[in-house]
C-alpha cells in the first residue's frame, strides 16, 4: 500500500503545481507500473497502449459525447429560458419563489445536460438577472443557482454516472433509474431550504405576481418537447425497449430535430454545439484515460486489499465506513473537479465497498451525492468558482455564506439516503 500512497501524494503535489489532472493521473500510472516492474518500462507502455486503444473504442462510453450533444442541441434551442419560465408562473408568487423556481429548472436542465457546471452556468444567466429585478438577497439568488447546478449531475442522464458505469462494470441503465428519486428528493429540500431562509428573512426572496392558468399552460406548452424527449430517451432505457447508448443517440438526433423545428439551429449554432460537445468530450476522455493509467498502477500495488484487511482489524461498521468515505468525498471536493475525483477513487473505494456487501448502485448514488456537496462547498467548490467567474459584482464571501444552508439540506438527503438505501434501489429493482 506504501508505493499507492506515495503515487497518489505525487500525483496531488503534481495537480497542485497546476500540471493537469489528466497529466497528473497518467505519469503518476506510467512511472507507478515501470516501479512495480523494476523500471521495466515496457509494461508500462503496454498499459498505455492498451487504456488508450481500449478507452477509444469503447462502444458504452458513445454515450457520453452523445449526451453532451443533446443538451448542447437543445441549450441553443433556449430551452433553458421556458423552463425556468413555467417553474416561475407555477410557484414564482410564493415567498422566495422565484429561487424555488431556479432549483425546479436547474433540475428540469439537468434532465437534458448531464453537467453540473454547465447547469451553474446557465442558470447563472437566466435567473439570476430575474431574482435581481425582484430584490432578491444575492446570498440566496447564488446559493439557489449553486446548489440547483448540482442536481445536473443527480437527474439522469448523468455523464459522472455513465463514467462511474464503466468503470465498475454496473449497469447504466440501472444508474440511471437509481438517480431519479434521489433527484425528487434533492429538489424538495433544497426548496424546503429556501423557505426556510425566507422564513427567517422575508426579505431576501420577496414574493413575485401570481399567474393566470392560461399562463401556466402557456408555458407548459413551451417545455412539451424537452419533456416528452426526456419521456421517451429514459422510459426506453427503463423499459429495456433500448440500451443507455442507443437512447443516447436517440435523443441527439430528437434534440436536433427540435432545434430545427423551432428554427434556432442555424449552420454557425450547429457548428458551435458540435464544436463545444467535441471539446468537452476530448477532455472527459483525456481524463479517464489518465485515471484508468493511475487506476492500474493501484491495482498492481497491495491497496486495495490492505484497505479491506484494515477496516476488517479495526473492526468497524459498515455504515461507519461508508461515513468515512464520504467525508472524504467532501473534503476532495473543495479542491477537485467532480470527475477527476471518481476517476482517482473510485478503483481504491470501489472494491471495499462491494466486499463489505454494499449495493454498488446505491454506492454510485451516494458518491454522486457527495459530490454534488463538494462542489458547494467552499473555499473552491467548482460551481462556487463558476458562479464568481460569471458574477464578479457579486462578493465571495456573499457567495460562501448563500450556499450554508444548502449544504445543510444535501446533508440531510445524504443521511435520508444512507438510511433508506430503498430509494434509490427500488426503481432499478423493477427493471428487466
């Protein structure tokens, strides 16, 4: 276990000295292995060779740019706009509506994005302006958007689920199904938060005008097509009528088709969403290459069972285990970006889970969980670091003291979920 240690201590001294993670990762694996093989460097670039061609070809992981594709398609389309539009006329007159309504389309867009950043990031441009032409606190307007971002990763499709998937050999599908409730769930609390912060300071989320029927069905019928694309993409994979992948591409090409019927899609926004879903695809493979290098360097040193016969000698719990890791889960994220942080992980964390018996999806749910609180947690938390780049006049501190009681309410969805394991297991028990 010492050689795992020392390769994990000099790939962070690595990323802090802002080499990139996915450099980090793949030297830390390539020298690791050389190590293990007394400098014989020719396994080594076997590995490479192999995490390379294997990663490339991989026929699951399709479903990855194809997702990005979708919510790239459908964000050009302004689909973002109408949903945060038919939250609000639904609950936009209640107290602190309008942040309630911000958290219902955060998730609403993480149905079609996949990304919590990208999420943060959108939201930051349609809601935020809206809650500031109210008088909303700016404690509450961010905490809302940065606390909502999260729920992009949670609400299937779930690109951090899709990589967690392949590397544990666990059916997205499954994964998919298991993130739903858990997504219910996270929307509801964080909306109990916010009233419970305008309890405290009416203030902060003052009321907005309450809407006429005929504007809420107005614009429902703006999000029909989203809806029914999530409908069909989710209930196919649900039903078995068709893998994660194929209603991958299923859902592309219905969000290219809804782009073009609505006569946003032009040759320069096609140009741009293919560009952009190629970027980011690039990177999230970058990254997993290099994790998967680092991964096979863990597995050819005696840590992870050393891991196993350490917490069987101290003899602690299960739940008390699980606790540990995700504290850990946390503290990573506030100095980590959520993929590189299951990618270095989960091939340490993974095999103890599932010898202390643990259900690897419900493991999947609660790891995406705590993700979701590093990433507001500060002082880095990255849809913290997000909304600070995209709201400058907005001061940090003012930022960190908006998400508290978010924080607060993903803490109480973790406990719930730990607890009730059921919630996130029952949908993909009904699966065939």
């Amino acid at each position: 276990m010492t050689e795992a240690l020392i390769g994990l201590g000099l790939m962070m001294a690595l990323a802090l000295l802002r080499v990139p993670i996915a450099v980090s990762m793949g030297v830390i694996g390539f020298l690791g292995v050389a190590y293990l093989r007394d400098w014989n460097f020719a396994p080594a670039f076997a590995m490479v060779q192999t995490k390379v061609y294997e990663t490339g070809r991989n026929y699951t992981l399709s479903v990855v740019p194809l997702f990005i594709l979708m919510g790239n398609l459908v964000t050009r389309a302004g689909m973002s706009q109408e949903l945060f539009r038919a939250a609000y006329v639904f609950i936009g007159h209640l107290r602190g509506g309008l942040a309630m309504a911000t958290v219902v389309a955060c998730a609403g867009f993480g149905a079609i994005c996949g990304s919590s950043i990208a999420t943060a990031a959108t939201m930051a441009k349609v809601a935020y302006p809206a809650m500031k032409r109210l008088g909303y606190s700016d404690a509450l307007s961010t905490g809302a958007i940065a606390s909502g971002g999260t729920l992009g990763i949670l609400i299937p499709p779930s690109t951090l689920m899709v990589i967690y998937g392949v590397m544990t050999e666990t059916s997205i599908g499954k994964l998919f199904a298991a993130g739903v409730l858990p997504g219910i769930l996270a929307t509801f609390l964080l909306c109990m938060a916010v009233l419970w912060i305008t309890w405290r300071d009416p203030a902060a989320g003052p009321r907005g005008e309450r809407s006429t029927w005929g504007q809420r069905l107005t614009a429902l019928k703006g999000i029909w097509a989203v809806a029914g694309l999530f409908i069909v993409v989710m209930g196919g994979i649900y039903g078995g009528v068709f893998t994660a992948t194929e209603g991958a591409g299923i859902g592309a090409f219905g969000a290219l088709c809804f782009a073009v019927a609505r006569r946003t899609l032009t040759w320069r926004t096609l140009f741009d969403a293919l560009a952009e879903s190629g970027r980011t695809t690039a990177m999230l493979f970058t990254i997993l290459i290099g994790a998967l290098m680092f991964a096979e360097f863990v597995n050819y040193t005696s840590m992870p069972g050393d891991l196993k016969h350490l917490v069987t000698s101290m003899n602690l719990s299960p739940i008390m285990v699980v606790a540990a890791i995700c504290v850990i889960y946390v503290l990573l994220g506030t100095a980590m970006e959520e993929l590189s942080m299951i990618l270095l992980t989960v091939p340490v964390f993974f095999p103890l889970i599932t010898h202390l018996g643990f259900d690897p999806i419900w493991f999947g749910v609660l790891i995406v969980v705590v993700v979701e609180i590093g990433l507001i947690s500060p002082p880095v938390g990255m849809n913290l670091f997000v909304l600070n780049a995209l709201l400058p006049q907005v001061p940090t501190r003012t930022i960190f003291r908006g998400v508290l009681p978010f924080m607060l309410a993903d803490v109480v969805r973790l406990a719930i979920l730990i607890a009730f394991p059921v919630i996130s297991l029952y949908l993909p028990s009904l699966m065939k």
